[in-house]
C-alpha cells in the first residue's frame, strides 16, 4: 500500500491524506492566489480554515478544488456572489462529496445559462442600437428602456460629477 503522497506498485496517481492540512502560504502557492484573497474568500465563506493552537490558519486539501473553481469564475467575470450561490450547499467542514459537486455544478450552469441568455440578449440591441444612429435617451431601448429615466425628472442622469 502506497503511503501519502507516494505512488502505488500500479503506478497511479499519488495517494494523499484526505485530512491533511495545508498552511495558507502552501494554499497560496499551489492555487496561485494571494494570500490576501485566500482571506477574502474565506471571510465571504467560499472556503474555511482551522486554527492551530497557535491561531494560524490551515486549510483541509479539499479546499484546493473550491480554491481553483473561484479562480476560474473570476477569470471568466462571474461575480463572487454567484459563486457562493452555487456553492450554498457544498460542505465546508467535510470532504464535499460527488453529489455534492453535482448540484453546485447544476447550480452554476443554470447561473450561466442566465448570463449567456443576457450577453446574447445585449449582443441584439448593441447591433440594433449602434446601426439606428438614434442618439434618443426617449427611445433607446438599450440606455433607456421604457423611458425609465423620464420618470425620475428632466436633466442628465447617467452624468456623475
């Protein structure tokens, strides 16, 4: 039997410890991101630590996968919010499970399914709006639906001083 971290007689992958604990600088250098936003993340509940006896943190190795998926959908423009959304049922204090992950995952292309529709959706009416050369607050379906700027007076009210 092959001990943590080594490869088996097979020549699989390397066995780890499930409860093994990674300092924060170890978090930070095997996801690439700062120790700074481990702590953000952590302060929003996207990930957890425990405290030592001497209050340091140290995060389970499970946390890596929660650590890449935030990676990602930060790098994809996905709000932080939406993150925790689909994570909302996805354990912190135990390994999350396949069907957890399963329901995050469902979760989260529900969420960008909804984001693409509206991506799509902007795409239509920049096309239409650059091409109808309007200039009309009135009648601007995109900066003014509705002439929802009417109601609230006259005057310019997307100029911030």
């Amino acid at each position: 039997m092959a001990q943590a971290g080594e490869v088996s007689e097979l020549g699989d992958e390397p066995q780890h410890d499930p409860g093994e604990l990674l300092t924060v600088g170890e978090m930070s250098r095997r996801t690439g991101v700062a120790v700074s936003a481990l702590h953000y993340y952590e302060q929003l509940g996207l990930i957890a630590s425990r405290r030592t006896a001497g209050n340091q943190r140290r995060y389970p190795r499970y946390m890596l996968r929660r650590v890449a998926l935030v990676s990602v959908a930060k790098r994809l423009g996905i709000p932080l919010a939406d993150v925790q959304e689909s994570f909302a049922d996805v354990p912190l204090e135990t390994t999350p499970s396949h069907e957890d992950w399963q329901r995050a995952s469902r979760r989260w292309k529900k969420t960008l399914e909804q984001r693409r529709q509206g991506i799509e959706q902007l795409e239509r009416e920049l096309t239409g709006c650059i091409g109808c050369g309007c200039l009309s607050m009135k009648a601007c379906g995109l900066l003014n639906p509705g002439d929802e700027l009417g109601d609230s007076g006259s005057g310019a009210r997307r100029i911030r001083v």
